[in-house]
C-alpha cells in the first residue's frame, strides 16, 4: 500500500498508512507520552478498511474469487460499509445480512454503497433460520464462489493487522512504544498488531479494552465463558456475548472494563480537546487510559499507543446527539452540560 503517489489509482490505495497524532491536552495530567493511532483516516472511516481489502485480496490470491462474485458479511457497521466500498472497486457484489436494529441511515448508507442489503429480525436466536448469522450461512452455501467474510472467527483478520497495523506503528513510533491500548470486539486489531508489536520486542504492555456486559475480560482471566457477565450496553463494536476465535487471549496483557456513560464522554472531550472527531469506542479506549492512570499505572518514560477505531460522523444520533445523551441519563451525573446551540 503506497501512500506518497500525487494520484491515486483508486481509493483503495489510501487504505492503512493512517496517522500517528500526539494527544496533546487531554493526557497532559497522566505519567508518560501519548498518541492516537487515528483510523478515521482510512476511506471508508474505520479500520475495518483494512480487514476488508486484505480478506478479499487474499481470497483473489487464492483463486477462491473473480470479478463478478459476491462477497458476504453480517453487519450493519463498519465492517458492512469497507466490504461495501472495496466490492465497488473490485466489481464484486455484496451482500450484507443485518439485524431490522439497525439504523435507517445505516441501511442507507450501505445501498449507497451498492451494498445489497438484507434486513433480518432482532427478536430471534443466532440459530433461528431467519437471523443474520443463518441468511448470510444459508447464501454463502447457495451462491458459488461466494466468500463469507465471517470476521468474528476468520484468523485472516488478524493476519491483515499483523502485517499493516502492527508495523506502521512500530515505525510511528521508531520502535519506541512501551504500551498499547486498543478496543476488542472481533479481537482482530488487537490481536495482529500485538502479535507483530511482542515479536519486535516482548516487553511491550497489550491493554484490551472491554465493556461492562461483555465476556471478554472475564475469559482472559479464568479462560470459562460466564455467561452472567453478559447484559445489554450501548457502546457499539467494543466487547462480546461470545468468544470469537479472531481475539489471541495469549497476546494481551489485561483487560480493562469501561463504562457507556464515561466513554461517551470522553469521546466527546476527544473532539473538543484535541479536535478529533471520533467514534464511541475511541471514547472508551480513552476512557480505559483514564482509570489505568487514577491507578498509578503508568511511568513517566512510558509511551503509549492508543487506537482510535473510526469517525464520529457514524454517532451522529448517538453520542453527538444532546438529546441521546439525555435521554440515557448521561447528563445527571457528569458536569458536562449539552452543547448551546444559539437561534436567529
Ligand atoms: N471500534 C469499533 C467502532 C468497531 O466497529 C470495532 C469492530 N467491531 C472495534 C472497535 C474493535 O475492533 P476489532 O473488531 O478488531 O476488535
């Protein structure tokens, strides 16, 4: 992936090579030196570009793929919009199982992307033959040639993180990172850039990121599946009610729980602090870098990477929303007021 060409060939080409951007305010209280690996800097606005192209284009490589066949993955979010974007540019067709929760605007947007998209009913069981899981299994074996991304348990997702993700950030940082702290919900992009991060140097701290209502922190500790720990949250893409086979447990250090209301929060404090405009789970990631710091966690001479997933522009009616955040109670206790909005 060449990003020094004066044109590009296509959008593709400005997939990863996303920035490395020092936080400059919001940290300047905490022990060591921070920066945001930003990956709203990718096209479709979201490190899932990289998943995208590099299980596509390993599947061409293989001959499992020609122009004309179709590619298929269960989500509305951020991953149904770079299988979207890259299916475009290659000529694939693409099919996106999703649940009827999903946003108006997010189904929408997929279209627009040429996305074809079938909305399937919340209200039943992952083995329910009409749940998104079944529609897109049941596809994948009907149409020939398909591929079925599948990134909660495809190791290719890992693999596209270990050789992009991991290695940009050891030359962003001239090898120097001592910390790094990145969201899991496929467990994808934490798993590939540590693996990559440990192999250049084994004293390098991997900090997971989960939510409360998740299972993932508990497995790492006792490695059982306590489905007690599971109840519904509002962050999206961060932590599971499952254990998805694309998180490398042995490759991270500890997890670190986060909250909905702190992380929307600090994800707003993100943009009007350091003038980033990022998503939700950029908040928690932040939010986790936090509460490690009221424990004393981190040295002076520490330098942490922290991995902004994708933009705010996808939270729009979420965490931006005043009347969301109120609506969730997310007000009451915090000192953050909702933003003036001032009429002529
Ligand atoms: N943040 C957002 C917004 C996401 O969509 C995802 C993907 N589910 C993640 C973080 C976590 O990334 P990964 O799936 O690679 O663990």
């Amino acid at each position: 992936m060449e990003n020094n060409k004066k044109v590009y060939d296509n959008v593709l080409d400005l997939v990863g090579n996303t920035p490395m951007i020092k936080l400059n305010k919001l940290t300047s209280n905490f022990k060591g030196n921070y920066q945001a690996k930003v990956e709203a800097f990718n096209p479709g606005h979201s490190s899932k570009d990289r998943i995208a192209l590099y299980i596509i284009e390993q599947a061409e490589k293989q001959g499992i793929i020609k122009p004309g066949d179709t590619i298929i993955e269960t989500t509305s979010g951020n991953t149904g919009f770079s299988v979207a974007m890259v299916s475009v540019i290659k000529g694939y067709d693409c099919i996106l199982a999703v649940s009827s929760k999903s946003s108006a605007d997010k189904i929408d947007m997929l279209k627009n992307m040429g996305a074809k998209v079938y909305v399937c009913p919340a209200n039943v069981s992952a083995d329910d033959p009409r749940s998104y899981y079944q529609v897109a299994k049941r596809l994948h074996e009907e149409i020939k040639g398909s591929v079925y991304i599948n990134q909660y348990f495809n190791q290719l997702n890992i693999d596209a993180h270990y050789n992009s993700t991991g290695p940009e950030i050891w030359n962003q940082t001239d090898g120097k990172i001592t910390h790094l702290v990145a969201c899991s919900g496929t467990g994808g992009t934490i798993s590939g850039t540590a693996k990559y991060l440990k192999e250049q140097n084994p004293n390098i701290k991997v900090i997971g990121v989960d939510a409360y209502g998740s299972v993932l922190k508990k497995y790492h500790e006792t490695r059982e599946f306590d489905k007690d720990e599971i109840y519904p949250y509002r962050i999206e893409g961060l932590g599971k009610n499952l254990i998805p086979t694309a998180t490398d447990f042995d490759a991270i250090d500890q997890f670190v729980k986060v909250s909905d209301e702190e992380s929307a929060h600090t994800a707003r404090q993100i943009a009007l602090t350091e003038g980033l405009f990022v998503g939700y789970t950029s908040g928690a990631a932040l939010q986790a870098i936090k509460q490690l710091n009221e424990d004393d966690y981190f040295k002076p001479t520490d330098n942490v990477v922290v991995i902004f997933p994708d933009h705010g522009s996808r939270y729009m009616s979420k965490i931006y929303s005043d009347k969301w955040m109120n609506d969730q109670g997310f007000f009451d206790s915090q000192n953050e007021e909702a933003s003036q909005s001032i009429q002529y």
